[in-house]
C-alpha cells in the first residue's frame, strides 16, 4: 500500500452546517415542548380527580363528568375553583380561599357546608349565596338523591 491520500472534490464537508444545526434545535424544542404538554395534561387530570370526591359512590359517573365539567369551566372563565366533597361522615371546610368554592355534604346527617369566596358571594344574588349556605340541599337529602 502506498502512502497515497484519496481526495473527493470539494474537499471535507462540515458536520453542523446551520441548517442542520437550526433542524436539531427545532428537535429539541418540539420535544421539551410535548413534554411539557403532556405533564400538564397530567397535572389538570390529577388535580380533577381531587376536586370531585364521592367517598360514598352515590353519585352516579355521569353527574361526577358533569361536576368536573362545570368545575374546569369554573377555573377557566372565572378563576374559582369548585371543590365537592361528598361524605358519610360530618364534612368540616377548608380555610377560607379566594379562589374555591367548597360544597360538603354529609349524607349520614342530611348536613351541608359550603364556602363561596366573599367576592362570588357579592356577585351572586344574595339569597343564593344565602341558600346555598343554609337549606338548598334539604330536598335532595329528603328525596334520597
């Protein structure tokens, strides 16, 4: 063998030329971006699933749809969370949040506490707000539903 070199014409060609370095870039951009997606999508459904809580299995699947609806719409338009807790048990509220309204219902005594943010109160009609605090439930409670 000689000590000969072949050469191609137009001699070495550079590895990351820009077009191919801008493609990678976009690569990895387009990855950490589904990644982030995805992870939030996980983070929404998760914090869903603690928003509406049948501990008691009374409510049926379509109505719990309907209430994780309702509370993503919630969330979305206004800011305010939705928070239900249904429970065979006494239902204590949370500390009082700006941003959640807070139903609990007790079904072994026919109890319910809610929790409506002062500036949804002022917007709601004040016996709704009213309502819902004392005695709208009591027609459920009494139907058995």
């Amino acid at each position: 063998m000689s000590g000969e070199k072949i050469e191609l014409e137009g001699g070495a060609k550079r590895r990351f030329t820009p077009p191919r370095f801008l493609l990678l870039a976009c690569v990895l951009l387009g990855t950490v971006w589904a990644f982030s997606l995805h992870f939030e999508n996980i983070a929404n459904r998760i914090a869903q699933d603690n928003e509406i809580v049948d501990e008691t299995g009374t409510l049926p699947p379509g109505r719990v749809a309907l209430l994780r609806d309702a509370s993503r719409a919630m969330r979305e338009k206004y800011g305010v969370t939705l928070r239900i807790l249904v429970r065979s048990g006494p239902v204590k509220a949370p500390p009082d949040d700006p941003k959640t309204l807070f139903i609990g219902l007790d079904t072994a005594s026919s109890a319910a506490v809610a929790s409506i943010p002062p500036l949804m109160a002022r917007a709601l009609p004040a016996e709704l707000a009213a309502r819902l605090q004392s005695g709208y439930f009591d027609p459920y409670f009494a139907a058995g539903a």
